[in-house]
C-alpha cells in the first residue's frame, strides 16, 4: 500500500489535506491558518460566505493552499458532497476538525423547541456527520486523524448554555464509542479530543442572547490561538485520546471528577454573573442576533451585514495568548520524565547526605 503523508517524512506534513469545519471565525478560523502555517492544504467548511472567502485569504497569506466549501454542518447529505469536493480537489483526507458548533444564552425554558434541536443538529449532529464523512474516506486508506473540539462543557455543564452542554457533552460519549470501535479493529485511522477553556472569539456577539447582558466567556479568557495550536498538536498526537487546553480546564475537570456537588452550588452562585457583560446590549429578540441582524442559529452571521468576524472577539484586553498547562499537556512525556530525572536526582543527593552524616569520623 502507498504510504501517505502523515507516515513520511516532515515534508510531506506540511502537505497534508486538513478540513476545518466552522472556519469562517473564531476557532476554527485560527486553527485553519495554523495549518496553513504548516503548509497544510486547507479545506475550509462553514455557512458563512464573507468569513470564508476571508479565512482563504489569511490560509494562503499562512503559505497554505485552500479550498472554500460552503456547507450546514447539519445537512449530512450536504457534508458528504463536501467531502467528495475535497477529495475531488486534493485527492484525500489527513485531518479532520469538527469545530462547527451554534448555541443560544438563556435559561433553560426560555429556550424553544427548535431552537434547542437547532443547536444539538449543528453542534452534535454536525460532528456525527462530518466523522462519517471522514471516515468514509479515510477507512480505506487505513489512515488519518479525526480531531473533535470539545470543551470542559463536554464534562461540566453550566447554566445558561444547556443546549452547547448537552450537544458537547454527546460528542464526548460519541468519540469514546468509536475510539473503542477503531481500536477494535485495529484501525489506523485515530479519534481525538481538545477540551477547550473560555476563548475570545466573535461567537458572543452573533449567538442568540436572552439574558440582560452581553454574553462572555467565563474567564480566565484564552485567544483562539491557544486553541488551534493544541488542535493541530492533537492531529499529530492522536494516540492521546484527549487534550485539555488552559489552567481553567483542567481545574474545572479535576474539580467535577472529585466534588461535582460543590461545583453545582458554586456555578448556581457565579454562574449567571460570570457569563454577561455589565454593559447594555442583551436580550435579543427571537430570531435577533447582537447587532440586529439574525442570530447565527438560523442563518450565517455575516451573511446580511457583509461583515469578516475573523477570529478574535472583543476580548483582546483580557485574553492571554500562552497557556502553560497547554504546554504541560502537548508535552506531557517530556514533563514526566524530567519529573523522573528530577525525582531520581534528588534521591541520589539525598542519599549523598546521608552517608556524608553517617561516615565516621577520623581520630
């Protein structure tokens, strides 16, 4: 069988076929140009017409090729025909993001129906179908790296977002299921996660807000930048089966797994405020986004405006660009065999002492 680019060498990673989905803005946007920064040919799937034709420009100025595809993750029947397009254009698959997510800020009752079944077919659902999509191109090569974004949510739920939680919280069960079914058969194909911390990305000022505030992420607040490289870290690494990004995550994770009680009473206190700017501009109406137009839910959010998200919000005063429990974990063999050498070190002096204190002394 012909190997392909992720078994050769350093240059051909750098033209390995990634498709990103939701990469018009935020995430998925910065994790496109990180690949391209690779060299990665990029494949970039989202509704959005301005932010993708934006996000293309900023992949080939990354010194990447790309592909613009305009598709509702929702749509299985459409994210297959994406799939062929790539395959059609660069002739296979190596990475797969699934990063297409929507959501609505509200509590629970004051979430419809359809809304609610809205968020779970693009966050959950979209994830399903692009696996699928994937993986009807990659089982037969026997090889390629699936990455789901995922979010502490996926573990932790919050209030005011249970439709995100409870869509994240279903690609998590969803990914151990077939990480289970690839090592079965011994697949070469690999499943992955990136749990993800709060991120300053445009998607609070285009997702349906039904509390008084503006909605924000609960900090501290990462760039998507973080993110991305942890994403395409894991698309290399994906015989982890999961990455948690920011100090935040692994808090909130270690926290849940030890006192889950606890947490629910300290989130019922904090959780409301944390999740809404002081400043005016909440509560949209039914179909309304943050600035008049529709909320993203329904419709692309640059769509009637004309206007590139990008993919920073306006959280570029708070948010921190380095994570160092990111490094820990992108690193996690190199930290524990210094802890090793450093543990080891230590015993011998120790030991050194020791014998210093019990040697006899000369007459």
């Amino acid at each position: 069988m012909r190997k392909g680019p992720l078994s050769r060498g350093a240059s051909s990673k750098r033209r390995r076929t990634v498709v990103v989905t939701g990469a018009s803005g935020g995430v998925g946007r910065a994790t496109a140009v990180a690949f391209a920064a690779r060299g990665a040919r990029v494949a970039l799937l989202a509704r959005g017409r301005e932010g993708l034709t934006a996000a293309a420009d900023d992949v080939r100025r990354a010194g990447g090729e790309a592909l613009v595809v305009s598709v509702d993750m929702a749509d299985a029947k459409a994210v297959e025909d994406a799939a062929q397009q790539v395959v059609d254009t660069f002739g296979h698959i190596d990475v797969w993001v699934n990063n297409a997510f929507s959501g609505v800020f509200a509590p629970f009752p004051e979430i419809t129906p359809d809304e609610f079944r809205r968020v779970t077919e693009v966050t959950y659902l979209g994830c399903v179908f692009g696996t699928r999509a994937a993986l009807r191109h990659m089982l037969p090569r026997d090889r390629g790296t699936i990455v789901q974004v995922g979010s502490a949510l996926a573990y932790r739920g919050i209030p005011l977002q249970s439709a995100y939680c409870g869509a994240k919280h279903a690609i998590q069960g969803f990914n151990e299921s077939l990480r289970c079914e690839l090592l079965h058969e011994g697949s070469g194909v690999r499943t992955t996660m990136v749990q993800l911390p709060g991120l300053n990305t445009p998607q609070f000022d285009w997702v349906l807000n039904r509390m008084p505030g503006r909605p924000r992420p609960v900090p501290p607040v990462y760039q998507p930048e973080v993110a991305a490289r942890a994403i395409v870290h894991a698309a290399s690494h994906a015989r982890r089966r999961e990455y948690w990004v920011g100090g935040s995550t692994a808090a909130t994770l270690l926290a849940n797994a030890v006192a889950p009680g606890v947490l629910d009473r300290y989130l019922a206190r904090t959780g409301f405020a944390a999740q809404q700017d002081d400043r005016r501009g909440g509560r949209d109406d039914p179909e309304g986004g943050q600035h008049g137009g529709p909320a993203n839910l329904w419709a692309p959010a640059d769509g009637p405006h004309g206007r590139d998200f990008g993919a920073h919000g306006r959280f570029d005063d708070e948010a921190v660009s380095h994570s160092p429990q990111g490094w820990v974990s992108r690193n996690r063999t190199r930290v524990g065999a210094g802890a090793l050498a450093a543990a080891g070190l230590g015993a011998l002096v120790t030991a050194g002492l020791r014998r210093g204190r019990n040697r006899p002394t000369a007459p």
